[in-house]
C-alpha cells in the first residue's frame, strides 16, 4: 500500500510542480511591467498596476472557460475520442474570443471612468487609460494561450506550457527594457511601451503556442 501511495505522490508532483511554476509565472509576468516603470515614478506604477487588476478580473472569465475545456480535453483522453479534443478546444477559444471582443470594444470608450473607479488622479487615469487601450485586445491571444494551455495539460502535457511561458516573459522583459527606456533608433515611451512590450509578448507567446 505503501508503495502505491509513494507511487502517487511521485505522478502527482511529476504533474503539478511545472503547473504550479508556471502559475508563478504568470503572476511575475503582471508584475514586471510594474517593477520595470517603477523608475517612472509613483503615476506609472499605479496606473499599471489598477490596469492589470482590471484585466485580472475580466481574465476570470476566460480561466473558468478554459479549465472547463481542460475538463472535456480530460474526459476524452480517458475515452479514447482524441478527435474530440479539437473540438473542445476550437469551441472554447470561439466563445472566449467571443467574450472578449465587446469587452475589448467597450474599453476604447470607457477606458478613462474604468480607471477613476480606482484613482482620482488624473495622470494615473490619463496613462492607465493608453496602457489598456494597447494591451486589452491582447486578451484576445490570453484566451486562445489558456485554453490550449488547459488541453494539453489534461492530455499530460506540462512542461511545453512551462516553457512558452518563460520563452513570453523573457520577449516582455526585453522588449520592456527597450521601449521604455528607448534605444536603436527609438525614443523613450515609458508606460506606452510597456503596454507595447506586453502585448507583443503575448502574441509571441501565442505564436508559439500554435506553432509547436
């Protein structure tokens, strides 16, 4: 009995230590763009900080959606019906990007009183509203990221999604570092290219994704 319970714990950790990292990664992945302003000053960090709590909650939404295709990715593993997977997957990224468009079409007009729910500084207001006009399509890329992300875990399949995140978070650390700060041939865009960093890191990520 003893040696079934060891056995379990073994497969159970061999599963949930590059899942666990990988969640940490995520957190670390919203928080660099709030380290990599802080020389900005107090205005650039609070307005990233309160942009990428607003886009944490609408992210609830898409998470919950692509756990529950993780959940009929895993039932089909065990059933045999593989097949079956692509579609889970396909209806899951289609209803999460559906989801997400009036969200993100929503945010061009009312980026500005989303961010005075949290601050009634106007500079916060003014550069959290340019930080999520840039970033909010790039939820787009985070459903189709999560839910293909969810499928291959279910399938036993953890450490390529531990590895696409690290390969994002090193393209957002560098491409934060240039832009913000400027360089070969480009100026300084502050909290602007942070938002440009960060949302190219997450159609790279996607890229990625999609193309191992």
């Amino acid at each position: 009995m003893s040696l079934i319970n060891l056995s379990s714990i073994k497969s159970s950790f061999k599963l949930a230590w590059p899942i666990s990292l990988q969640n940490i990664l995520v957190t670390l992945l919203s928080m660099i763009d709030i380290m990599m302003v802080s020389h900005l000053g107090d205005a650039a960090v609070a307005s990233v900080g309160l942009a990428n709590r607003i886009q944490f909650v609408i992210l609830v939404i898409v998470t919950g959606l692509a756990w529950g295709v993780g959940v009929l990715s895993s039932q089909y593993v065990g059933a045999g019906k593989h097949n079956k997977i692509r579609q889970a997957i396909l209806m899951g990224i289609s209803i999460g990007i559906l989801v997400m468009i009036p969200i993100v079409i929503l945010t061009f007009f009312y980026a500005d009183s989303t961010m005075a729910l949290g601050s009634n500084d106007f500079n916060v207001i003014h550069l959290g509203e340019n930080y999520l006009w840039i970033t909010m399509p790039s939820l787009l890329f985070i459903a189709v990221i999560l839910v293909f992300e969810n499928a291959l875990r279910s399938t036993g399949e953890v450490k390529l999604p531990l590895l696409l995140s690290i390969s994002a978070i090193a393209c957002n650390i560098v491409l934060n570092y240039w832009l913000i700060n400027g360089g070969l041939g480009i100026d300084a865009l502050g909290v602007t290219g942070a938002a440009i960093a960060t949302t190219a890191s997450r159609f790279f990520h996607m890229l990625l994704l999609l193309l191992v």
